[in-house]
C-alpha cells in the first residue's frame, strides 16, 4: 500500500514540475478539471476499456487516448502522461492523481477548491457570494463545485480543505439533537 501511494503521489508532483517548468500552471489547472470530470461520469466505462492487459499498452489503446483526450486536452505532454499512467496499471488512480495535481497547482496561485452541498442547483451568484465569504475567512481564493445532495433536506454545507461549514437542515438538526442529548445526560 505504501509503494502504491508513493507512486501516485511522485506522479501528482512529476506532473506538476512539468505545468510548473512550462510555465502552464493555469493550462495544467484546467485540464485537472476536465480529466477529472470525464473520470466521474466515465470513469468505470473508461477504466473497462483502458485496463492494461499486455505487458505495454497496445496502439489501438494510444490511438483511442489520443482521440479522445486530445481533443479536450491541447497539452501533449498531459496526454503522455496519462497514457503512462495507465501503462503503469495506475488507471483506477487517475482521480486521485489529478486531484492532488489540482490541489497542489491551486495551492500555489493560492487557491483552493472546495464542494458546496445544496438541495438544488445553486446560481453562479449564489455561488460566488459563498466564495467570497469564505475567501475573506481563511484568506484563499475559494473556488466551489456545487454537488446536490437532497439528504440536506434544504440549505447548505461547505467544504473546502480542513473547514466544514453546514448551515443545512440536517445539520441543524443534527446539532440540536446532540444540545438536546448533553442536556438530558447532564441530568
């Protein structure tokens, strides 16, 4: 388990240091997300396909990397990257991957990212007041993705690095429960 998060944390940093020396971190920052997008809505489709079943990937797995990332990804050395990620049998991990390469290049502009959990689709201004708010708190520019979660019955909860901020329903209620126990158990 340790070689296995070694590997995937030399990667993170191998592929930052290239963003970083090509002077492309903004570039590497949204192609992160792109990459990280098209893993979560195709990822178990992608991951049947990409498997590695031969000892080196074949051509007909190269071709179809190329096609279908480099439309999206204009970045040849990206591409290549991942194309030895998944020829090091890495490909369950390329999530993880580009998460920590998105942590870390945000990190270095002084960014972070963060989730904000709501009952509905927030609108970009919604959106945008939270970040602000939060920005000014932990001093970071914040950057939010909105993910629904209906178990929230309604509001909000942030997360964004260390800090969890719930201003839902359900936490609400959740803490008002636990306010109700210690003052029966003080009793």
């Amino acid at each position: 388990m340790y070689e296995l998060s070694y590997a995937i944390k030399n990667w993170a940093e191998a592929i930052c240091l290239i963003a970083i020396e090509d002077k492309k971190e903004k570039e590497y920052i949204e192609y992160s997300e792109v990459i990280l997008t098209i893993f979560r809505n195709y990822g178990n489709d992608l991951e049947r396909i990409l498997v590695k079943r031969k000892s080196h990937i074949d051509e007909m797995t190269i071709k179809f990397i190329d096609s279908s990332f480099g439309k999206y990804i204009k970045e040849k050395k990206l591409v290549n990257a991942l194309k030895l990620i998944i020829d090091n049998n890495l490909i369950h991990f390329i999530k993880v991957i580009f998460k920590s390469v998105l942590k870390d290049l945000l990190l270095l502009q002084n960014r972070v990212e963060g989730t904000v959990f709501s009952t509905y689709e927030l609108s970009k201004v919604d959106i945008k007041k939270i970040e602000d708010k939060i920005s000014k708190k932990i001093n970071l520019d914040v950057k939010l993705i909105n993910v629904i979660d209906k178990s929230l019955i309604g509001g909000v909860a942030v997360k964004v690095q260390n800090y969890f901020i719930d201003g839902s329903i359900k936490g609400i209620s959740h803490d008002l429960k636990k306010s109700v126990r210690t003052i029966l158990d003080r009793k």
